[in-house]
C-alpha cells in the first residue's frame, strides 16, 4: 500500500512538473523569438537610418566632399560591424561606396525589384542582415543597399539565450522540489491511513483501531468513515463467531445423544448393523466438522495455538480409513517422492484434527469426480516446505471454474451428480491458511488430471 501512496506522490509531482516544464518552455521560448524579431527588426532600421544619414552627408551637403565622408565613415565604422554601403542613382550607377573590404553579393535583379516593385527589402546572407530599399531626393530616386553583421546584439540575444535556460533549469527544480514536497504533504495522510488499515490484524478485530488524523480536510473523512466501517465490520464478525459458537454448543449435545442411542441399539439389531454403524459414522463426522468450526471461529480471535508434531503420511492413511468407511470402493494410490529419505522428513507441526478434516475433504472430493474411484496422493518436499498432492483421472475444471474454485457454495459443471453445497473446499483453504500454508489447483495431461497441491511449511520447534 505504501508504494501504492508513494505512486501517487510520484504522478503528481511527474504532472504539475511536466505541465510547468511546458508552460515555461513555450514562455520562455515566445520571449527569446520576440526579442529575436525584435532585434532584427531594430537592426534593420539602424540599417536603414544608416543609410539616409549618408545619403544626406553625401548629397544635401555639398561642401562636403566624398573623401571627407569617407573619412567620417571610418570613424564611425564601428557603430555597425563588418558594415557595407552602396548608393546607386536612379540610373543604377553607384554613387557612394563604404571604405571597408565586406563584399556584397546581391542578385542582379534587386536593383530592378527595388525601381519597379518594392520600396524596402530585408534578407539574410548567412550571419550578415541586408537591407535595400529606395529613396527620393528632389523627385529623385535613389537606392541603397547596405550590409553589416549585428555584433552586439547577437551577442545580446545569445545572453538572453543563456539567461533564460539557466532561469528554466533552476525554475524548473525549484518546482519539482517544491511540487515533491506538497505531493508529499497530500499523500502523507493517506500513505499513513494506509499503514494503519495494513496493520490490521483480523485474528486482532475487536482491538483494532483506526487513528483519526489531525487534519480537517477530506482524508479526515476518510479516515472516519473507515473507522465507521470497521466498526461495523467488527459488530458483524462477533455476531458470526458468537452464532457459531452457540450454534456449536447446541448441536454437540443431541448428535453426541443420538451417537450414544444408536451405539446402544447396535447390539439389539446385528441384521441393521452396517447400516446403523453407517449413521454412527456420519454423526461423528458432523461432530467433527462442527468442532472444526468452532475452533475456526477461535482462531480468528487470537493467535492459533495446539499445534503437534504430526506425521503428514499417518493424517493421509487416517484420512483414508475414514473415507473408506464411508466409501468401501474408494481405492488410495499413495506416493512419496524420491527426495524424501528419511520418515523424519514428513514431520510437520500442525493441528491433527483440522489438517485430518481437510485431508478427508480433499480425499472425499478425488473419489467422487474420480472415472476410476482411485484416490491418487502424493507425499514431496522442497526446502522447508512439505507438498502434498491430492489428484485423480475426472474431468479437468475450466479456467473460469478454477477462478471460483474456493468461493463460498461454488460448485463445478462436473458436479451435476455429487451432493453438497461447495463448502468443503472453503473450509480447507481457510485450515491450511491457519497452518501458513497455501492450496491451488492445476490440470495436468498426464494421470492424475487433476490435482490439488498443499504447500505447508514445516516448523520442528
């Protein structure tokens, strides 16, 4: 459960962190590409002003010579890197030319797209921006094309650059951490509600409590509706254990009375005697399984104890002479495994009484779905874990019907002509859980078909 809760802090903090990453690239990146345009487009205009400046230096001000402006060009150079400036008259003649060595290539056709198309055109030529356009002076047209490298504000613009993945970054972890941190505060509550309910023990329900957190929020309310349902749960439970407690105690007396009429009469009827030895059986079996439950309804109040050294290969013969009272055609087909050596490797400790009722239910059950009225058992063990195999040649259970195999009442397609209520099975499963042990049922192509395996682990001390 813990991991499930710390899941949860994970998606919420992968979520806000992922949707914040998002926003913040998308406005940090419309930020550098405005500024970019902006940029280029402020370039574009010192390029233009740059331009008319000259133009004005060069033509309104007659006395000032062309050298004179080239001597003035070189000592602003600098305000515009690797600049370049031609000035062509409406003739397409050039009447101006920048004293640096920057080339400027432009397609042969601009000085016409500028005479009868557009005034103003901005292109780039790898790092460099140029700008022509065309101006008048006295009804005069002019044309200038002019080509520099925007140093400085490149180099601003690759600052920004910098600037704002360096603020994303650390925008970035601050918000994961930060996000870490109240997903954190959120999922705490729960994660801890969570551990309580875990460490409810069901043999333990009468004092199981549920802590109440101290918060006003909805893990409150939670917190008191599971504490409302296990409440309710609890008044259940006792209810169940105190009927059959009740229950148990009620139906010992009169079979225990009639057990003790029929062993009265048995000698008074020696012609109805298998019949009435047949009664006599079947009224110890219901007190056996009565007591079963009663010490099933025990053992959910504390911790099991009565537990024996048992041998495993005496419950099964047990079980069996049991079964073939009530059953004289039931056939045992009895294995142990290569891997047992020693009669010493079959010791267990367990409850006799339970684990003989599960036996006997799992044998009882081989026998009727059996073709052959063959019980196959076999005795194996792995490690600390002492497998006993109960199988027999019937017909294979579906997936669907192994699903519901321990189910309360379930009963199989193939138990159309078998009577019982399908509780068996319930019963044993709960036994060999009391054990700490497991039971699953598998089909096999080879004989037994069918087989249902008990895990039980094995405790000498």
């Amino acid at each position: 459960m813990w991991v499930k809760m710390n899941k949860i802090a994970n998606q919420i903090t992968l979520t806000f962190s992922v949707v914040f990453m998002i926003i913040m690239a998308v406005s940090l990146s419309l930020i550098y590409y405005f500024f970019a345009s902006y940029r280029k487009q402020e370039f574009y205009q010192r390029l233009k002003d740059k331009t008319l400046t000259t133009f004005k230096l060069l033509v309104e001000q007659k006395k000032i010579d062309q050298d004179l402006l080239q001597v003035l060009d070189r000592n602003t150079i600098n305000n515009l890197y690797d600049e370049k400036l031609l000035i062509f008259n409406e003739k397409g003649e050039i009447t101006y030319n920048s004293v640096d060595d920057t080339p400027i290539h432009f397609p042969k056709n601009l000085l016409n797209v500028l005479q009868h198309e557009d005034d103003e055109i901005e292109y780039e030529e790898g790092e460099y921006e140029v700008f022509a356009h065309r101006f008048y002076d006295q009804n005069k047209a002019y044309f200038g094309i002019i080509k520099a490298y925007d140093k400085y504000g490149k180099n601003k613009l690759n600052f920004l650059g910098w600037l704002l993945l360096s603020i994303y970054l650390i925008v970035i972890l601050i918000i994961f951490l930060l996000t870490r941190y109240v997903a954190k505060q959120i999922t705490e509550p729960i994660t801890m509600l969570s551990h309580e309910i875990e460490k409810i023990d069901f043999d333990k329900l009468p004092t199981a409590q549920i802590p109440l957190p101290q918060t006003n929020t909805e893990i409150f309310i939670l917190a008191s509706k599971f504490k409302q349902l296990l409440e309710r749960i609890r008044q259940k439970v006792d209810f169940q254990r105190s009927f059959i407690q009740h229950l148990s105690h009620e139906l010992k007396t009169p079979i225990a009375i009639l057990v003790a009429h029929l062993e009265q009469t048995l000698p008074q009827y020696p012609q109805c005697k298998e019949i009435l030895q047949y009664q006599i059986n079947g009224l110890k079996q219901i007190t056996d399984v009565i007591n079963i439950l009663f010490k099933l309804a025990k053992s959910q109040e504390s911790s099991y104890k009565g537990l024996t050294l048992l041998q495993i290969d005496e419950i099964v013969f047990e079980s069996f002479e049991e079964l073939s009272a009530l059953y004289p055609k039931a056939q045992l087909d009895f294995h142990i495994s290569e891997n047992i050596q020693d009669t010493t490797q079959m010791k267990l400790l367990a409850d006799a009484l339970m684990l003989k009722i599960a036996f006997f239910n799992l044998m009882k059950n081989a026998y009727e779905y059996a073709e052959n009225k063959k019980i196959y058992v076999e005795i194996a063990r792995k490690e600390n874990i002492l497998e006993v195999r109960f199988g027999n040649d019937g017909n294979t259970l579906s997936e669907e019907s192994q699903k519901k195999l321990f189910q309360y009442a379930f009963r199989g397609e193939n138990s159309k002509q078998v009577a019982g209520v399908g509780v068996g099975l319930t019963i044993v499963q709960r036994i060999v859980q009391l054990h700490q042990g497991s039971i699953s049922y598998f089909a096999q192509d080879k004989y037994p078909q069918n087989v249902m395996l008990l895990q039980l682990p094995v405790h000498t001390n």
